[in-house]
C-alpha cells in the first residue's frame, strides 16, 4: 500500500506492507519521521489520516492521550494501513544526523540467556545478517507468543555484527518481559526493528562524557564505554558515570566496568549509587577504582554536574520518572544549555 | 468573536501555565510578573501539551520533551527552538483574565523548509 505524506516543500511516499506499522515502513523507506519510543507509549509519531482506511492497533496506547478522534489522529508506531493513504504528520520531518543508519525488520535467534541478578536478565540475539548501529541506539523487539514490541538498547558496539547483546529487567506485568523470565529461551525467535534512537555517542564530536542510568537504562551507556574504549577516546576525554541500583545484590556489569576504569584509570570516574542499603564493606575497602555511594542515583549526580555544560555531554537512561527529575534540575539549576543533553526514554 | 474571559488573574501564578478553555478553543495561560500571556496549548515543535510539559523559569519556557526554548513574553525562540510561541492578546478586567479570540492560533507544521 502506498502511503504519502504532503509537506510545502515536498511530498514523501513509501510503501507499507500489510500489517506493517507505518512508522516502521517509513522509517525503513528512509524517511526520518518522528519518534520516540516506537512503541505506543510517548505520542511522538503522532499523524493525521487524510484519506484512506487504517488499523488503529493498540486502542488503550499511553501514547494517545488527548489525541483526536474527529481529526482522525493516530500513533504511527500502532497503526497499519488497509488502504493507500494520506496523513499529514505535525512536525519537520527532518533527518538528525547525516551518518543516519535506515532500520529494518530482523528475524533473530537467542543465543545466549544469563541472569546478571535476581531480576535482570542479559540475553544476545543474533540476526541473519551483518548490521550497524550507533552506540546508544535502541531495537524494538516481540516475541512469537507477544503481541507488541517492546525496545531495548544494545549494550554491545561494534562496527558492522550479526550480534546484539540486551540486558531486560523482570516486570510480571509485562510482555516481553514476562516471556523472556518465564524459561531459558535460547534459540528462541524473536521479531526486531531498529536500529533507532538518538541518543547517541559519537567521538567526532569530541566531549567529554557525563552520564546518569538507573537500572536496566545502563544497556546503551555499557555500549557508549565499549565504543570509546576501542577508539581510545578517553585517552583524551573525560566520562563520569553514576549508576544507580537498588542493593549492592542488585549491581551487575561490575567486571566490565572494573575493566573501562583500569584501562583509562586518570579519565574515566565510575559511581554507583545503591538507593536501599548501604556498600557492602568489601566494596568500601576494595581498591577496584570504583566509587560506591549510599542514596538515588541524582542527589549523587547532580551536584557533581558542571554549571553550564562546559563541553560536555550529558546522557540520561533509565525509567521515564528518573529521565524527567533529572532534565529540571539541569536544566534550571546547573544551566545545561538544552543541546547538551541527550536522553531516550521508552518506559 | 471578541474579548472573552479565561479565568481570575489570582489562578495563574507565576512560572506555572495554566489551560482553559473558552468556546472550544484550548488556551494556554502564563504570568511574567508584569503581565499576562495566552498561547496555544501546544508546543510549536511536535504538539506536546505545554502545561504538562513547559518547564517555566524567569520568564522562560522549556518543553521538556526535545528542550525548545521560548522568551515568554514576547513567544520568540530561545536555544535549539526554531518556531516562536503565538500568543493571543490579552488584558484585566475587574480581576478576571480576558483573552481576544479573534480565531484559533494554529502552528503551521507543513513547511519543512524553515
């Protein structure tokens, strides 16, 4: 089915398959149409049907709060076309960076399936063909027996794979979630779309490093280290990582981090924050090069943040709330000019 | 269409945005201390409802979905923002906030050119 959208300027065209969302069609087509989480909950690929039939999809979507319905507004990343049609997207379509890689559908197989602690799970998919993404992307990901993809940031990088590594946290609720905790699912198939996302790392650009992640939002963080590790770029720039767990039971990739820490020890500042206990006295006394503090991830972090940016780039990963207490105080009390700031946020 | 009344002047405190709604139109309401400011209800960039998301201090706003920037007073575009704010008139009458709803202000979100 052919789907077009009319700006002033230009009229984009792009084919949907049948059942295929419209975002994930126009995306694969090249056309930078906007998005967020791709996954029905933050309402950024908002459209409007001019002309021809759809299928709504997910009806209760987060995302379609105060959208509507006598304009025939939808969420791109639910809705499948049942005809050609025509929308009209409210925003620029606008490509965010040259080196912008189109995704694309991906049948994978898990390969790997280990528990990283009680409630976080770290599985690798791997996929028929050799990919590229940017460290810090994100792929959405359904299982055979789930209805609705969910997305995931890589936590590897590596320049052209067939390998994708993903942590996921346990949520009973949840649909991929739940399925992935149910039973070792190696060799399983698993739908994916991507690469997408913006929140990006790219050592061209030449900051230093500033980076805040609770939970399970450390994935894209993990593969931002990798990458800068392999191109020695924190030979020359600084990062400071806070990471943020509940419980030091809770606390995974220790050995990963241990090991960007040893090999940069004058540039990189690894913090993790636990919220519920304190350190344990091993880690107080262990001269591992990391810090480990008491309190949310934020009352660390915040104040070690530098009044207006210098050049510095900072990265926000983790639960939507902890994303939007961090964006106010940055932005109002530390004075982080806006582009300084990059941040993804699917929960 | 013609002045018409928003709200007391006392429920729109400063840095906080209030909406209203007058005939089925959404208004945005603001104070910048010296006075009033009415817009529509959505950001300029990707129609994110601003009294969810506006972030207000000194007189500037932040949406904090992609961060765009506005001086409140005047709607013009402060940092990465690259469309201005529309704002309506407005004035005081007897303590009430009055809003000239000549027609809705709409974003043109058809040019990608800008």
């Amino acid at each position: 089915m052919l789907i077009e959208i009319e700006k002033k300027s230009q009229t984009y065209q792009f084919e949907a398959n049948a059942g295929e969302k419209l975002l994930y069609a126009g995306l694969r087509a090249g056309i930078p149409l906007p998005f967020e989480c791709a996954t029905g909950t933050c309402g950024s690929c908002k459209a409007r049907v001019t002309q021809g039939e759809v299928d709504e999809g997910w009806s209760e979507a987060p995302g379609k709060e105060r959208f509507k319905v006598v304009k025939r507004e939808i969420l791109m990343c639910q809705c499948s076309a049942q005809s050609d049609c025509s929308l009209s997207v409210p925003t620029k379509i606008v490509a965010f960076r040259d080196d912008d890689i189109n995704p694309d559908h991906h049948i994978g197989v898990i390969t790997q399936y280990e528990k990283l602690t009680e409630d976080v799970l770290r599985f690798n998919v791997e996929i028929p063909t050799n990919i590229s993404f940017h460290a810090g992307q994100f792929f959405v990901l359904q299982a055979p027996e789930v209805n609705g993809f969910r997305a995931y940031s890589m936590v590897n990088y590596s320049p052209g794979t067939n390998q994708l590594e993903f942590i996921i946290k346990q949520n009973p609720h949840g649909g991929l979630s739940k399925w992935i905790f149910d039973s070792d699912r190696t060799q399983e198939k698993l739908e994916l779309f991507g690469p997408l996302g913006h929140a990006t790392f790219h050592p061209d650009e030449s900051h230093d490093l500033f980076m805040i992640a609770g939970g399970s939002g450390i994935a894209g963080l993990m593969s931002i280290l990798e990458y800068g590790r392999q191109v020695n770029y924190f030979k020359n720039r600084k990062v400071s990582l806070f990471f943020g767990v509940r419980t030091p039971a809770d606390f995974f990739f220790a050995e990963r981090l241990r090991a960007v820490k040893a090999q940069f020890p004058d540039t990189v500042s690894i913090n993790i924050a636990f919220s519920n206990a304190p350190p344990t006295a091993e880690q107080l006394s262990s001269n591992d090069g990391l810090i480990y503090l008491q309190g949310m991830v934020h009352e660390h972090a915040l104040p070690a943040v530098l009044e207006g940016g210098g050049n510095v780039m900072h990265y926000l990963a983790g639960p939507g709330p902890m994303v939007d207490a961090l964006i106010r105080p940055l932005i109002l009390k530390s004075k982080i000019p806006v582009h300084r700031v990059r941040y993804d946020k699917f929960s | 269409m013609s002045w018409k009344a928003a709200c007391p002047v006392s429920d729109v405190k400063q840095d906080t945005l209030k909406e209203c709604t007058i005939d089925g139109i959404e208004i945005l309401l603001a104070n910048v201390g010296d006075g009033f400011r009415a817009y529509p209800p959505v950001c300029p960039h990707m129609e994110q409802y601003l009294e969810g998301s506006g972030i207000c201090a000194n007189n500037v706003m932040t949406c904090d979905r992609h961060l765009w920037q506005w001086d409140m007073k005047t709607g013009e575009p402060l940092g990465p923002a690259e469309k201005p704010l529309l704002i309506y008139q407005t004035k005081e009458v007897n303590g009430q906030l009055m809003v000239f709803l000549d027609k809705e202000l709409e974003y043109d979100f058809d040019d990608d050119d800008d």
